[in-house]
C-alpha cells in the first residue's frame, strides 16, 4: 500500500478513529492489527517473512532470557543474527552471484546452477536491520528483558516504517509503547505539517522528475552529454526527495498516534563535507546503525590510523551491498558506489589535520560565507558524482555517462544555451529551486516554526498553495517510493 494511494487515504482515518476509540493500553494492538494489514495488502505472502522475522527474535530473546552462560547466550546471538542477516544477503545475492559464477567460470561447461527465483519482500533490508539491532540489544542488555511479544512485533512491522524506514532502535520505540500511546495538539499538527511536505516532495517533485532520469539513464549511449548532465542533477533531487519525502511522512503518521521516530534527513545537500553528509544528515538511521553494530565492534578509530581507514571502507563497502536492488538492479554498480563513498572519507580523514590547522590560524576566512558555500557545492558534486553509479544499470553504463559530461565539460554553458529543453524539465528545475529555496530557509530556522509566527492568513495560504501544488502537479501512485524495493 503507497502513501500517495487512495487507499491509504482511507486506510489512515479510519485507523486513527480505531485508535483513538480503544483505551490506552491497548492501543498498540490496533497498532500492530493495522500494521499487518498495511503490509499484506498488496502482497499477503509478505507477512510470511515478516512473521518469521518476528518469531525468531522473539524466540531469541526468550532464549537469550533464560540463557545463563556468555557463551550460550553468544550463540544464541550468532545464530538469530546469521538467519535474519543471512536471509537478507541471499535474497539479494544469491541468484547475482551465481549468474556471474556461470558467465565467468562454467560458461560453455553446460553445468546451470540452481536459482532461488525469489526476490526480497518490500522493506525487508530495513526490518531485518531493526531485527538484528534488537537482538544485539538484548544480548547486551540494552533492552529490557521479558518484553512483551505484541510489542516487539509492533516494533518490527510499525506500518509507517516499515517499507523504508527510519531503522528506528527497540531503545527508542519500546519505551512509547510502554507509557501509552497519546497524540497531543501540537504534534497532530507537526504530524500533518510534515505528511503534507513528503507528499509534495514524493508526487510533485521526485515523480515529476522520474520519467526524465529514467528516459536518459535507459539510453545513455545516444543521450546528448547536455541531457545526460541534467538528469544527473535531477536524479540527485529525485531519490532525495522521495527518499526523504517517503520519511516525513513516516514521521508525520508516527506522531499522529503519539510516537516519536528519529529524523532521517537534515538537508544534506547543505553539507560541508562527505564526512558530514553521510554522518549527520543523508539517512541518519542507517549510518548509526552501522556506526554502533559496525563500525565500532570493528574497532571504530581506537585501534590506529591504518586499522581506522580499514574500517572505514568496511562500512561503506557494507552500506553499497545493503542498497543493491532498489529497482535498478543487483549489480558490481553498488560496490564502486560504497567504495567511491569510503575513498572520500579516506581523503577526509587524510586531510583532517590540515584544514584543523588552518581555520585555527585563519578563523575568519575558515567561516566566511564565500567559502562555507564553496565547500557545499564541492560536496554537492562528489556525492552527485557517486549517484552516476548508484543509478547506471551497469559500470560501463556510469563510464559512459561520465566520460560524455567530462569531454564536454568546457562546452557546457554553449550546450546549454543551445539544448531546447522541454516543458517538463523547465518545470523539474523551478521546483528544484523551490526545494533549495525552502531548505536554506529550514537551515537557518525551522520552516515548521516559521509558519507558526505568521499571521494566521498567511499560514493558511501556504497551506492552500501547497495542497494547490499536490493536485496541480502531483503524480498519484506513479511510482512506487525507490527505497520501498528492497
């Protein structure tokens, strides 16, 4: 079931009345019944997987309970984690892998290798990381024991998380469930504050922009290098804009029954550098998942420079595995991706020192406007770079799609003037330009609180022109939101 569907649109008011009908305490339950339905709508052969998922970890928890001994209860852990990890690595892996095995091995031998022929089930990158980070956090005891199974199953298929995230933590979500569940005024505002800005970024802005990234990434080899260089910027919005839009709205329905999810996105293309933007603002859930479950059991920065920058590409080589799929396919794509990624932190890191150095001699020039601009922008364009190959179908396709734009670099504001651009992608940059405009605004002051100092008038006609905006431009049930396919 989309968020931009019509039958979420009912589905959500009608669980909203049945939530706010039941008592507190068993709220949860409606919870949990609405979320299942959510889930098995489209696809009822999901909630398989995910009631396997839910009974496993309710089992080793169970067992990690009563365990008595570390080594029992550490067994108890490799084992819960080796089948909800190991599921997901051969949903996405296997039948990859063992193409690749036969095209460069046993080609001609006339051996084909058996298939899975199965694809992962919506969401299933995303609750099996929040299944794997809640059996580390009953083995070291950061949850509570004895919890309540209806309440770990509410904590893995929560229906506004569930398809995309954010990976939210059993620490963070139990503790809401446990105190009861309660929506007061102002976060039923910020709750549909936010529902409606994903909404525009999903409908108006990343699905307006979709057909023209699809049309030239499907025929890179005869796209202009001027068409090319546009649907690159454009797929940086698009996959920002539904990824995070796919968020807010997450979070908008979360606080409409009372419960917090942690923020996934924080303007990151405001970032000052790679480190920042992976770190702190693109995909928050995600990176401190693998800051606290990989990162630092490998040793994080204590164990010296070399074993630093080790761990360093561990993670990002883990992060581009766990994003292969999304709808363009498994491919040696993701890998360059992650490995790009960590070869910028590695630069990062290297140069560190330097810049510290500089901006403790020079402090007014190491804030200055000018140059806080000129790093966002070169930031911009090295995670702009890395997208040619998170989107590309295949290696040789990003080569190609990058080689077109560097040959033509100097040619580019000639090309430009020159390429007769269409009515749809005038439209795709004025929104683009929207966006930023509302982002700069948002980094400075919270465009939620900006809102509410206006006159009464005023707010309300942003409102009308944002609602204006969804049924004048919004493209409904399009596309499906990117990260939705895994």
């Amino acid at each position: 079931m989309l968020f931009t569907s019509l039958e979420f649109l009912l589905f959500l008011p009608l669980t909203l009345v049945l939530f706010a009908a039941c008592p507190v305490r068993q709220r949860w339950a409606v919870l949990l019944l609405a979320s299942y339905l959510f889930y098995g709508a489209d696809h009822p052969l999901n909630l398989l997987y995910l009631g396997a998922v839910t009974l496993l970890v309710c089992g080793c928890a169970v067992m990690l309970d009563r365990a008595s001994g570390s080594r029992a209860r550490r067994a108890i852990l490799v084992v819960g984690l080796v089948l909800v990890l190991g599921a997901l690595a051969a949903f996405k892996f296997y039948d990859f892998l063992v193409a690749e095995l036969e095209r460069a091995w046993l080609a001609g031998a006339g051996w084909p290798l058996p298939r899975l022929g199965i694809a992962a089930p919506a969401g299933f990158s995303f609750y099996a990381f929040s299944a794997a980070s809640y059996l580390i956090d009953a083995y070291t005891r950061r949850v509570p024991e004895k919890q309540a199974a209806g309440h770990v199953a509410l904590y893995l298929a929560f229906f506004p998380k569930i398809l995309a995230g954010p990976i939210e933590r059993a620490t963070a979500l139990l503790p809401q469930l446990w105190s009861g569940l309660r929506a007061d005024p102002a976060r039923l505002v910020l709750g549909l504050q936010l529902v409606g800005w994903g909404l525009f970024k999903k409908a108006v802005i990343a699905d307006n922009l979709a057909p023209l990234v699809d049309h030239s990434f499907t025929i890179v080899a005869f796209a202009s290098p001027t068409e090319l260089l546009v649907s690159v910027y454009f797929f940086a919005f698009q996959i920002y804009c539904d990824f995070s839009g796919y968020t807010d709205i997450a979070i908008g329905v979360a606080l409409l029954f009372g419960l917090q999810l942690m923020e996934n996105f924080r303007r990151p293309y405001l970032s000052r550098s790679t480190a920042e933007f992976w770190g702190e603002r693109w995909h928050i859930s995600l990176g401190r998942w693998f800051r606290d479950y990989l990162y630092i059991p490998l040793g994080g920065s204590r164990a010296g420079a070399l074993r630093r920058y080790a761990n360093v590409m561990a993670v990002f080589i883990v992060s581009g595995l766990w994003h292969a799929g999304l709808g363009y396919g498994v491919g040696w794509t993701f890998l360059v991706w992650g490995a790009l990624n960590g070869a910028y932190q590695w630069v990062g890191l290297a140069t560190g020192r330097i810049f510290t150095k500089l901006a403790a001699r020079w402090p007014l020039l190491a804030t200055s406007t000018p140059l806080l601009v000129m790093r966002v922008v070169v930031t911009f364009h090295l995670i702009l770079v890395s997208w040619v190959f998170f989107r590309a179908k295949t290696i040789a396709d990003a080569m190609t799609v990058l080689r077109k734009i560097a040959v033509n670099i100097g040619d580019v504001p000639f090309l430009l003037t020159q390429y007769p651009f269409s009515s749809e992608q005038i439209i795709g940059f004025a929104l683009i330009l929207l966006l930023i405009a509302v982002e700069v605004l948002d980094e400075r002051r919270s465009i939620w609180r900006r809102l509410a100092a206006m006159p009464v008038a005023a707010r309300w006609a942003v409102y009308y022109a944002a609602i204006f905006g969804l049924l004048a431009f919004g493209r409904w049930q399009a596309k499906e939101f990117i990260y939705m396919q895994f």
